[in-house]
C-alpha cells in the first residue's frame, strides 16, 4: 500500500480545516439533501436539471469532506521555531528581491492545504518555496518558475 502523503499546516491552519470540516459535515450536507428532496419533487428526473445539479453538488461536497478527513489524518502541524532568523523553513515568511530589478516580495511558506498566494501564502510544494527551502539570509537564489528563471536574494526571514 502507498504511503498517504503528509499535509503540513500550521496549528491555525488545521483549525481552520476543522471548522471548515464540521460546516459540511453539520449544514452543507442538510442543505445539500433538502435541495435533491425539491429537485425530486419536480418529476420526471431524467430531464430534471434541478436534480441534476443537487447530486453534482452532493458529490462535490462529499468529495471535499473526504479529502478534509484525509489531510486531518495525515496532518503534520508546523512547530514555530523563533531560534534560527536567517535560514528559510516551512512556517516562516521570507522577504526577498527580485534581481536584477529589485523589486521586493514576501511570502510565508505554509503546506498546500493552506497556501493562498492572494494573502502570501505559498505552499512548500512550489517551485519558489522549494528553491527557497533551506537558504540563508544574503543568499542568491535562481528559482524556476512557468514564466522562466529569476534569480532572488533573500533580505529577511522571520
């Protein structure tokens, strides 16, 4: 049998997925079910888009609990580790600038099941945390992205 895959996250993370857990669990499944109960009582459900919609949703929400259930078990929470500023680790934010033009960015590297670019979280798994992954402060870094490699310095970890 294939070993499961571990989810990092962090403790806020997990609660987040927890609190996200019991939502479908308790009201989005409920919800779900009144929705196929008015789909079925329109008839013929072969030609019942209504229905046809409610059962998608249904395994769309089944679907996500299951995979919430599965990260949870196979969660491995992120200690904080306020000893060692200067080398980049999962759980920490890291500051760096685009070279040759400077340009600053700072992301917080955190497991894929919470990374959210939008709010500069990027997951371990990516190409610019795996670059970044291990490296010092003051450190040039060549990360490969879709767009072609950039070459960063790394300012500040925190």
């Amino acid at each position: 049998m294939a070993e499961e895959k571990q989810h990092y996250m962090t403790e806020d993370g997990k609660k987040k997925l927890e609190e996200e857990l019991e939502y479908l669990k308790t009201e989005r499944r409920q919800e779900v079910v009144e929705r196929i109960k008015i789909a079925r009582s329109f008839g013929d459900l072969s030609e019942n888009s209504e229905y046809d919609a409610a059962k998608d949703e249904q395994a769309f929400v089944e679907g996500r609990i299951s995979q919430i259930e599965k990260m949870l078990k196979n969660a491995s929470i992120i200690e904080e580790d306020n000893t060692n500023n200067t080398e980049v680790a999962l759980g920490k934010s890291v500051k760096f600038k685009e070279l040759p033009d400077g340009e600053e960015e700072e992301y917080t590297i955190v497991g894929s099941a919470e990374s959210d670019p939008l709010e500069g979280k990027i997951s371990n798994d990516s190409p610019m945390a795996k670059s970044l992954l291990g490296r010092q402060v003051g450190e040039l870094v060549t990360v490969s992205t879709p767009g072609g490699d950039i070459e960063v310095e790394i300012m500040e970890v925190k």
